[in-house]
C-alpha cells in the first residue's frame, strides 16, 4: 500500500491551480459531508435485525461505513486515523441536526450534485481530470489532503 505522503504527491499532481484548490478547500467537506447524509438515508431495517443485539451504534449506514473507511485511514498512519475519524463523527452529529430540520435524503443530494458540478468545474479551470478516475482510494484521499493543506496554511 501506498504511504499517505505518495497519495498526497500522486493528488497533488492534478491539484496545482490556485482556483482548483480554493473549489477543493470548499466542495471535498462538502461532500464528504453529503456522502455521510446520503448513507444516514439508507434505511436500517437490516442492520437493526443484524448489530442489535451486538452493537446498537452499528445500526447507521454512515457509522458501518465510517469504520471501513477508517481502516483504510489508519493505515495511512494512527494521527490520519484520528483527525478522520474527528471530521466523521462532526458529520454524524452535523447531518443528524440536519436530518430533523429537513429531508436529510433531498438535502444531501442536492449538496452532493452542487459540490460535484464546482470539483468539475475545478478540474475544468486546471485542465487535468479528477485524481479518482485514475484510481477510487483518491475519494477518500481528497478529505485528508484538504486538511492537510489547510493545517500548513494556519500554521
């Protein structure tokens, strides 16, 4: 498996233009966050009759996905892990508020599309097409990279 470090080079390819940065820094939270909306959405009938009994936190879609997902950044390195596992859980927490003042599934999707139409547009405007379709794990690099990017400009 590739090292974080390789990951964010490889990301960082197809991310030089200052405009396709600044629409990164703003749509891949965005959408990560509709993702986590999108899975609060799929109804739990199966894993409520599957994890009662073992474990009712496992009875959401995000948080089953949540801890598959933060396997893969744990093995980018324990402090990746953490700060996911941070912006995560804000996004649980953030989109169930959500869920009980709109239609969380309506909602999520129109952020997902409008977030997806500035990336696009982004990779437009850097004339390089989007890191993930040469290879998916780059949808779940985008969030890191994002923090990691913006972690060095506070400092």
């Amino acid at each position: 498996m590739k090292t974080a470090q390789e990951w964010f080079d490889e990301y960082a390819i197809s991310h030089q233009n200052e405009t396709n940065q600044l629409i990164h820094y703003i749509c891949v939270p965005i959408i990560f966050f509709s993702v986590i909306g999108l899975l609060m959405s799929i109804p739990t009938t199966f894993l409520e009759n599957t994890f009662h009994l073992y474990n009712p936190l496992l009875e959401n879609w995000a948080a089953v996905m949540g801890v598959l997902i933060s396997l893969f950044y744990l093995r980018l390195g324990f402090w990746y892990f953490v700060e996911m596992l941070f912006v995560l859980l804000l996004c649980i927490v953030l989109n169930f508020w959500l869920s009980k003042n709109v239609n969380l599934l309506y909602a999520s999707f129109i952020i997902f599309v409008l977030a997806w139409m500035g990336q696009f547009w982004g990779h437009k405007v850097e004339g390089k097409k989007p890191s993930f379709a040469k290879d998916l794990p780059f949808l779940l690099i985008g969030p890191l990279w994002v923090i990691q990017k913006l972690g060095k400009k506070s400092k």
